[in-house]
C-alpha cells in the first residue's frame, strides 16, 4: 500500500516472539487478513495478537497506545485492546511492535447492520464518555484541528476523482463544510478514526473499539465520522440526537468524513479494497444527504 512498507511475514514474527517473549513462543502464528494500512495484524495463538507498524509513520503511535490505553480503558464503555508486552528492534525489525489481548468480534458492514439504532446509541456512549475524559497533557489528536488544515489535500485529492464522482458535488460539499464555525471551546479527548475497520460488533451491538493511534484532545467533531461511513439516516440521526450535535459540529464532523474519503479512494483504490469501498460509501452518503 505504501512505498515505505516493510515486508513482514510469520517467520519474522515467531523470531520476535521467541526472542522477547518465551512465554509465549511455541504458540502458533498467523496472519491476520486485516483492511488496516498502517499495520501488520497477527494471531498468536488463541488469545492473543501481534501489531508490528507497516511503516515508519506508524512507530510513534507503538508508544503512545502504550501510555494512554490503559488510562483510557477504564473510563470507556467498549473494550478497548489491552497492551501485553512491548517489544522493540530485533531479527532486522527496526521499531518497537507489542502483544495485545485478542478481542472478538467483526467489523460491522455498513450495508448488513442487523440492528443500525442501537449501534448508533452505543457509538454515541462510546464517544460521549470519550469527551467526558479527564487526562492532562494529551497528545493533539490527528483530526481535531480546522479542517482548513486539509483543505489543499482535500481539493487535490478531489481532482484525482475526476470521472470517479461528481466532483463539481464533493467540491461544493466541502465548500460547504468550510463555512462551518470553527469548535470554540476547550480542548476534548476523541479518538478522531471510527472508520468500521476500527470498530468490533457482536451481536449487532459494540463491542470493542482498536487502533488509537490518532487519539487526543482537539474539536471532538471528528468523532462524528460513523454518522457517514457506517450508519444509514435514521440510525444517523438517532446517533445525532444521542450526542446533542449541533449545526456547527454536524457540519465539520460531515466534512471530515467527505474529507477522509476523498483523500482515500485514490490513494487505496487499487491496493486496499475495504478501504476503497468504504470510502465511495462516505461520498455517496455526504452528496446524496
């Protein structure tokens, strides 16, 4: 997916493991199929996983999970992966990669949800007791600045789309976007990437939520996201009401999401498929809203 990728394969990860975990080296590993684009996913064995960064823009996010996850999994009302072991560069691996619990479930289908009202309430739990968190000195999260910030990606990216999507549309919707009041208050806890990959449903119901690498404090509109990239309208509202978004917020939270999208669909049209997907579905969602 990226020029920057490192070939991980099983053989790398058992070295890894035996090395820095004895414990844990006669259990089988495996390779976990996986939509994410930053990170290479492991079974080891039954109840555990491995996580070892793609790339090197992956690597801080090792450390950072490591500090806050276990600050933050008390205070949210999903799981949330539990750090194990923590290990660093060996048998030619450059960066630090860890062992996490395994967590069950699959990730919801935005097309077969098989109950879309209750998930949007518990997304909405789940964001809300986000923002109730009280942590000092929280890292800047990575979409909780003005989304002027990626206005010029966002219109280069639109000029990529060109015969893809209406993109005299998705420019007009973003410009839209734009216009929305900037968040004027403090800054709050999001964890700024609930895209469907990132999130483990049982039962049609939440059931845990990974990958926090974008995690800390700014305008919490970007948690909005799955209003778009999984939920349908009446689900979408329900999600809005259960949150108390206003105009403002809505109207960000709506052009982060366009924006995500836009950026994606050229960039993993052709290597990450479920990524691709996904991202048609924001912008056919946004335009047709």
């Amino acid at each position: 997916m990226h020029d920057e990728e490192l070939d991980i394969d099983a053989g790398l990860v058992r070295r890894l493991v035996a090395g820095q975990f004895p414990r844990w080296a006669g259990l089988p590993v495996e390779p976990f199929p996986s939509g994410g684009t930053v990170n290479a996913i492991f079974r080891l064995g039954d109840d555990l996983a491995v996580r070892l960064p793609r790339v090197p823009w992956g690597v801080d996010d090792v450390l950072k999970e490591h500090r806050w996850l276990p600050r933050l999994a008390p205070l949210l009302p999903a799981a949330v992966p539990t750090v194990l072991g923590l290990g660093g560069p060996a048998e030619g691996f450059p960066w630090p990669w860890y062992v996490y619990r395994w967590l069950d479930g699959a990730n919801p289908d935005p097309a077969r949800l098989a109950d879309a009202e209750s998930l949007a309430k518990d997304l909405a739990r789940f964001v809300a007791a986000f923002q109730r968190v009280d942590l000092p000195d929280g890292p800047v999260a990575y979409r909780a600045g003005p989304l002027s910030s990626v206005d010029t990606g966002t219109r280069t990216a639109i000029g990529k789309l060109e015969g893809l999507i209406d993109t005299a549309a998705a420019t007009a919707a973003w410009e839209e976007a734009l216009r929305a009041p900037e968040w004027a208050g403090p800054p709050v806890w999001a964890h700024s990437d609930l895209m469907p990959g990132n999130m483990l449903v049982e039962g049609g119901r939440l059931a845990a939520v990974i990958d926090f690498a974008t995690m800390g404090v700014g305008d919490p509109a970007c948690d909005l996201i799955p209003a778009w990239n999984l939920l349908p309208p009446a689900a979408r509202q329900t999600f809005r009401d259960a949150l108390g978004a206003d105009d403002a917020a809505w109207a960000r939270g709506r052009g982060w999401a366009l924006s995500m999208a836009l950026i994606q669909l050229p960039y993993y049209r052709h290597s990450n498929p479920s990524i691709a997907a996904n991202a048609r579905h924001v912008i056919d969602a946004v335009l047709t809203g």
